[in-house]
C-alpha cells in the first residue's frame, strides 16, 4: 500500500538565519552531519525492523542517493548484518537494444532500457537463496562484458540503487514485505526576504554541475544542456513512484550551500556570453553569492558531500 507518510513538507530557511549561523563554521558542519549520520541510522534501524532482505532505492540526479545507499549498506554492517550496494546500472541492455526516442536516438532514461525480467529473477534469487549473479555492464562501450558478478549475502541485506528502484516491475516477483523502498531526496529550501531563492532543484543543478565540470571533465554546456532532460525524466520515472516508498532520507545538509557557494563562483565566466546557457549559469552564480562561505575544509573526509565536491 502507498505510503502516504511520504509527502513530507519541505523546509524553507532564510539565507540571513543560515549565514548567521555560519559565523560558526565549526559547530554548523558538526550539527549537520550528525542530523544526517541520525538519519541514516534511523533508515538502518527501519529495514533491520521490517525483517527485508532487499532495499530498493531511488532518488532524483544529484540527490546522494548512491553515497547514501553505500551509508546505509555500511550501517547495516555495523549491526551484524551482511550487506552489498547492488546499482541497477549493472542491469542496462546492450545499446542497441534500448527502446527509441521520436528522433531514432536511445531512450536511456526508459525502465525498458534494463532488462526488468533479469532484475526480477535475481531480486527473487537474493530473497530466496541470498545469492545472485548479476551482469557487468561497460559504460564506455555501452555493451554487457562476458561472465557475471557473484553478489552473495546469505541472510543479510542487499541495497539496490538507482533511479528505477521504486518502480513496482521491479519487485513484482517478491513476496509482500521482503523489499523496502527508500526515496532520497533534499527537503531543504532557502530563501531570501520571504523569497524563495534557492530551491532544491537548482542546489542538486549546482551539485552536479560543479561535480562534472571540476571533477569528471565535463564541459558545463553538457550539465546545462541536458539538465531539462533530466527532470524531465525524473517526474516521469522517479518521483511518480514516490508514494511507493516505506521512507523518505533526507540528503540536505544546511551548511552545504555555503560549501557550494566558492565552488559555484569559480565557475563564473566559464560559459561563453553567446552560450544560450550563459544567463542561466550568471543566475545560478548570483544566488549561491548570497550565501556566506564556509571551508570545504571542515567538510568530513567521509561526508556524503564528498559525492559532488571530490
């Protein structure tokens, strides 16, 4: 049955209040990463409770929920359980198999570009004998290599991430309660005046954004580029399923756009001032200057920040 617990307000906070806070770099990193450590073990102790043996989760592009996925994983081990991060990525067809899209060109963003009957018979297998292979798909190639990956958990836990997780093909072959499902997902806004200002799909634009172009080599037309895409395929994938969930993880962190914020600047002027993104990127830039900046520095090693910011 949907879980109607899910549809938990957003919280808007005042840039003003966040920066005043800031003024204590220190204690505000320190406060936010126990809230977010509380929740992560909260989400341990639930799918300890419910007795699953599979978690399924989802969350929208640059929300954490990969690192998050690996926390939860790791939490459940520290209670005596075995557990493994399975990424549903491993289950992508080879590319010519992937369904089309108007102009001939691949749908990656379509569930049917998995092999759901595959994902299905493993789920089962991992539910019923605490073993499966799963394939080992090459992104260079976009092709499955030869052979499988043994994932073996006997009777502990095994997270299954990625943006398809709650869609109910997925589980159809399980028994009733043996998957949890977890939606990840930011749940703080900022505003400024009693205007809002920086809503969580422009944080999570800035995430990856920052992320692509500082740390993978990606150029910021691309993110730009193809970020409408992207939520596009979020409404239509991911958060349609959200109902579906037994929990919602918050991945916000208040002192994160503060983080962001030195990051974000440097990006300033990088766009050419004919790039149809230019006025876009010079927006994103003018709102994050609001925000007071703290040291990356203060930032735990193992934050699940460490994500977008390297």
């Amino acid at each position: 049955m949907p879980n109607t617990m899910i549809w938990i307000p957003k919280r808007l906070v005042e840039v003003d209040l966040l920066n005043l806070a800031a003024a204590s770099p220190e204690a505000l990193v320190r406060y936010c990463e126990e809230d977010y450590a509380a929740r992560v073990e909260n989400a341990a102790a639930q799918i300890e409770a419910s007795g699953a043996h599979v978690v399924m989760l989802t969350g929208p592009s640059a929300s954490g929920k990969t690192t998050s996925a690996h926390k939860i994983a790791d939490r459940i081990a520290a209670r005596g359980k075995r557990s493994v991060v399975v990424s549903l990525d491993n289950f992508y067809k080879n590319v010519q198999d992937y369904p089309r899209l108007p102009d001939g060109s691949p749908d990656y963003e379509s569930v049917d570009a998995l092999d759901v009957a595959e994902i299905n018979q493993c789920l089962l297998s991992l539910v019923k004998t605490g073993k499966a292979e799963i394939p080992d798909f090459d992104f260079g190639s976009e092709q499955r290599r030869k052979g499988v990956l043994p994932i073996e958990v006997g009777d502990g836990v095994v997270v299954i991430e990625g943006i398809h997780a709650l869609n109910p093909r997925l589980t159809a072959l399980l028994p009733e309660g043996s998957a949890f499902k977890i939606y990840a997902g930011m749940r703080e806004e900022y505003s400024r005046g009693g205007q809002r200002v920086l809503p969580t799909r422009d944080i999570r634009l800035a995430r990856r954004a920052v992320r692509d172009y500082k740390f993978r080599g990606h150029s910021l037309e691309k993110t730009f580029s193809m970020w409408p895409a992207v939520c596009e395929g979020e409404e239509k994938n991911i958060k349609v399923f959200k109902p579906e969930a037994d929990l919602l993880l918050d991945t916000s962190f208040s002192y994160e756009i503060c983080c962001l914020a030195p990051f974000v600047a440097e990006l300033r002027g990088t766009l050419a001032p004919d790039s149809p993104y230019a006025d876009r990127l010079e927006e994103l830039c003018g709102r994050f200057a609001l925000c007071r900046p703290v040291d990356c520095a203060l930032m735990p090693r193992d934050s699940m920040l460490r994500e977008f910011i390297g």
